[in-house]
C-alpha cells in the first residue's frame, strides 16, 4: 500500500503521483508495476483512468479522485451523451477508451499533449507550499490564462510516451505576461464550474440550459426558436478581443451561424467552445446550480425537497434566494445588514436591494478599470461610487489584488528607470557618488528591486584613491 502526498488545492492527481515518485524513492515503473501489472501503462496528465486500482493500492476514493483530481467531470458536463462511458472508462485501466470517450481527439484542438502552469501560481505555491505542483484549472483545453491571476498560461510540451515522470513540477523563472480580459473571464468561469462539479451530482443537459438561458435573456421568438443574428452579434462582440491562437474553436465572425447551431444542437464540441458560451450567456456559474435546483423541484415537488436548513448562515442564504430584501432577511434571523451582505458577496447570492448606483454595469466597469491598473480613486471618481465600493468589488474578486500589485510594481519601477535614465543623458560626467545624492530616491528603490538593472545602467566605478599612491 502507498501514500500519496495530501492534495494541495486544485491539485491534478498526475501531479500528486509525480510528487509521490519524487519523494519516496519508488521508480514511476514499480509503481505502475504495483497499480497495473504493467510497467508500460501510459498516463493521462488532466484525464487519468485506472482510478480503481490507484485508489486501491493508494487507499483513497476513487470517486473523489474522478471529481476533485481530473478533469473528467468538466468533460461529462458538456458531453451528457458520452459521460456514462467516460466515467466507466475513468475507473477501468484502459486509458486509450478513456480518452476517445473524451472526444476530445475528434475535435482538432490542434495541439500536442502537455502541462501547463501560471508564473504567478508557482511563486505563490513554492511561498505557501513550500512545493510547486500542476493545478488541474489550468489543464482545461483551450484555457491558456490562469483564472486566478490573468496570466498567461505556459506549456510545457510532453514528448515522453510516460508521463509518470520523477521531478517533473512546474519551474519558476517564467516571464510573466496578462491575457486579453475575455479570456480571464472564460478562465475564471472554468475555475468555478469545476469547483461547482465537484459537489454537484445533479446532470445537467448542457442544451436545455442553453435554450431556458437563451429564453430569459429574451433571445428566442415566440414560437421557441432562437434569434441566431442578434446572439452572433452580440457573442462575437463580447469576444472581440479574444486571441486567435486556436481558430478552431472561435466563430469566424459575427455570420458564422453554424458555430452557434452546432453549440445548441446535440453534437459534441471542444469544451473551450462553451466555456467561452457559457460566459458569455449565463455568466454566472451559480445560475447554473439554481438551474439544476429549478430542475430537481420541477422533478420531484411531490417529494417536498425544501430541506430544513439548521444553520442561521444557510437560513439567510435560503431567504436571500427566494428573493426576500435585506431588511426581512435582517428581522427574521435577527443578523446584521452587514453579516447578511457579506454573506451573499461570498456565496454570489443577489441580494433583493436595488442598488441606485452599484448595478451591474457599473460593477463590470470598475471590474474592467481595476483590471486595468486604474487608481482606486479613479476608478470611484469615474463610476460616481465611493472608494469603499470600489475596494470591496476589488477583493472579491479572486487575483485581481494580486495583478494590481504587480502592475504598481512594473509603474514604479518605469518611473525610477527613466528618472535615472534622463539623469545620466543630461550629464555626461555623472559618477555613481553623484547619482547617488542627485536622485537618491530613484536610486535606493532600484538598489532594492531592481539591483541587475541599476549595476548595467550606472557609470563604471572608479578605482578607488588610495591614501598612499605606490610612486609618491
Ligand atoms: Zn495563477
């Protein structure tokens, strides 16, 4: 019997087997000797079948692995009509069936198999961790920005048939570099998708949420059939800015009606093909769980689902959901407005107000100028919000703290290069002691954070004058 090393968060079980190699001394082919009785069992990086056996010699739960460790339940979400087989084949030791009943060979990702990683997720993980890992939001397909960070993702291409490989966790040193805004807001909705799957049970046909979705948004006629040129038009225009790395799975252009036909029919499409959908139309991955609620009440009424919950936290959630305002909620649980707002901030419950100021639109906007580096201040100045709004919407929203950092940092230190820089062209003579006292500030900051700079850019040091010269 093994033990694997504990899950970090989001962490792709092949990373898990990776760490365990690393550390306990056991050669990739012992190991698959012991799970599969064979040494020459090929591994999936995001979907890694012979989950039975692992959990077996590892004692663990086969089910948890499916859900938390693969990518396997994003898969049976958009592919309803393959899932049973996908999950079949997940548990059983044969990879190759695992991965046709994927599709994923079928529709022409255009890319060779590999891990990839965020610069950001690795300094932060070998901080908090002490151990980089491969995070298994950043294996979707199609997905290559970090949904924490808005970073671009980096891939490492496998060229090895065995990717049981000892060592093989993400390095840092990576230049770091952001995505276009669409594509974070694709990738963060992947991330909460997954994190929903993994508590949901409930089986969704990807269609008809489209099509009840596609309804509330009042883009399908009277007699149900959807506005195909209204929808097109404004996808495409929510995607504008989006990279055209992989043409394949984005429309050609605001005519591409087959795109969105395909989508809504009952074929099978790349998952980037709807995650980039789903954005756009629901937006909200808690729709979708309200959706699949909807669902199973419509189903079993009779039953009487509406469960007692104990808790006063689930008993303001239940309230706020059904639509109840603030100040109700606030009498019937006797909890604060402050409790209760925040309560919904973080379970992305509405809350009933109707909000003068802060509507959605104007969340989106400061959402897009925080992104973009704006002052708090401004930002508040611009959407007529105080600045305490601007900061709450700011922390909620997963990363934006950290690139905001980030882009102060590389602010600061354009300034104090090109003070420095201006110095030294405006004075030829300049000497490091000169430089020193004239732009002491500039200096000290780049001595500090940017020394590799500072030394290449400051004049050569000059010998230093003895007090004694050898001659005199
Ligand atoms: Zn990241």
């Amino acid at each position: 019997m093994y033990q694997l090393p504990k899950a970090l968060p989001d962490e792709l079980l092949l990373s898990r087997l990776i760490r365990f190699i690393t550390i306990s001394g056991i050669s990739s082919s012992e190991f698959l000797q012991t799970c599969f009785g064979s040494k020459r069992i090929s591994l999936h990086p995001f979907l890694t079948s012979g989950l039975s056996s692992i959990a077996k010699v590892c004692n663990e739960d086969a089910n948890l692995l499916l859900k938390e460790q693969t990518l396997a339940p994003l898969f049976c979400f958009f592919l309803p009509a393959h899932s049973q087989k996908l999950n079949r084949m997940m548990f059983s030791n044969n990879g190759a069936k695992a991965f046709r009943a994927s599709q994923l060979a079928s529709f022409g990702s255009g890319r060779s198999l590999g891990l990839k990683l965020c610069p950001i997720c690795v300094q932060h993980d070998l901080v908090t961790h002490g151990v980089s890992y491969w995070h298994r939001s950043h294996q979707v397909p199609g997905v290559d920005t970090c949904g924490y960070h808005g970073t671009d993702l980096f891939f490492h291409n496998l060229t090895q048939r065995q990717r049981l490989i000892k060592r093989l966790l993400p390095e840092h040193g990576i230049d770091i570099q952001y995505s276009s805004s669409i594509e974070c807001k694709v990738a963060r909705f992947s991330n909460r998708l997954l994190r929903l799957l993994e508590t949901s049970d409930r089986i969704v046909k990807i269609t008809d949420a489209y099509h009840y979705f596609l309804k509330e948004k009042g883009y399908l006629t009277h007699s149900g059939r959807v506005r195909r040129k209204v929808v097109m038009q404004e996808f495409c225009q929510c995607i504008a800015n989006h990279s055209e790395k992989n043409p394949a799975i984005i429309p050609r252009g605001h005519t591409d009606f087959r795109y969105i036909s395909q989508l809504l029919g009952s074929g099978s499409h790349h998952p980037y093909r709807h995650l980039m959908f789903c954005t756009w139309l629901i937006g909200d991955v808690c729709k979708i769980s309200s959706y699949s609620q909807e669902l199973s009440v419509d189903i079993d009424c009779s039953a009487e689902k509406v469960s007692r919950k104990e808790s006063i936290a689930d008993k303001c959630l239940a309230f706020l959901k059904a639509g109840m305002s603030m100040a109700n909620v606030s009498r019937e649980t006797g909890k604060s407005r402050c409790y209760i707002k925040r309560l919904a901030l973080l379970n992305n419950v509405r809350i009933n107000l109707k909000p003068k100021l802060l509507t959605q639109p104007v969340v989106d906007a400061i959402y897009e100028l925080a992104h973009s580096g704006f002052h708090r201040r401004e930002i508040a100045r611009r959407c007529n919000v105080g600045i305490g709004s601007v900061e709450q919407i700011i922390s909620n929203s997963p990363g934006l703290t950290e690139r905001r950092k980030l882009c102060h940092f590389e602010s600061t230190r354009r300034k104090h290069r090109l003070l420095l820089f201006n110095h030294l062209n405006f004075n030829i003579n300049a000497t490091r002691k000169s430089v020193k006292n004239d732009c002491s500030a500039a200096f000290f900051w780049l001595y500090l954070n940017d020394r590799e700079w500072l030394e290449k850019t400051l004049p050569k040091a000059k010998a230093p004058k003895g007090r004694y010269h050898r001659g005199d």
